[in-house]
C-alpha cells in the first residue's frame, strides 16, 4: 500500500503527544536531532561489529530508527505550517538545479 507524505503526515499527527504540541517547534526539532544520531549510532556499530556490513538485523534496526527521523521531521514540519510534500518538491528542484548548472559537488547552501 503506497502512502503519500501528506497521507504519513496527517496521521502521524494523530499520534503527537508532547509538551507545547501544536504551539513550538523545539521539542520535534530535538526528538530529530536525537533520532537522527541514533540512525548515525547504528551505521557506527555496524562498522565496529560487522565490518562495515549492513546485517539483517542492523537493517531492521535501522528501519526502525528513520521511521522515528520521518515522525519528528513530520511533526517539524506541520509546526511550521510546513507540507512534507513541499519540503520534498523544493529538495528535488534545487538539488535538480544544481546538477544542471554543474555546481551539485560543493558547498554552499545558495549554489
């Protein structure tokens, strides 16, 4: 069954509960940054224990920890009055742009 991120988006936010919901973006915004390292945890481990092999297990694991990311970076994003499918349309366009103008290796948020 296919999901559109408006689709993950509004359902996800049936399932937020925390402190200020609705009103303040700090507390999606630090759920993210956690889950986020726990994903960077996982690779890490992966390189210590298994040689840098992605198991079955540690990719479980790792499905698991980006469902979190996705979470918080939907409950961000609808704080900020922000569309998923927006924030991935606008990606696309600049990453697109930057290939076509050669400038997609570099630095530089304004390429």
């Amino acid at each position: 069954m296919t999901l559109t991120f408006g689709e993950y988006q509004q359902e996800s936010w049936k399932t937020a509960i925390y402190p200020y919901c609705g009103g303040t973006p700090v507390y999606p915004a630090l759920g993210l940054a956690g889950e986020a390292g726990e994903v960077c945890e996982q690779i890490k481990k992966s390189i210590r224990d298994d040689r840098g092999i992605i198991t079955p297990e540690r990719k479980l694991a790792l499905t698991k920890e980006l469902g979190d990311v996705l979470w918080y970076l939907a409950a961000l994003a609808t704080e900020l009055n922000l569309s998923l499918e927006h924030i991935a349309r606008q990606n696309l366009d600049k990453l697109c742009s930057r290939q076509e103008r050669g400038v997609l290796h570099g630095s530089g948020d304004d390429r």
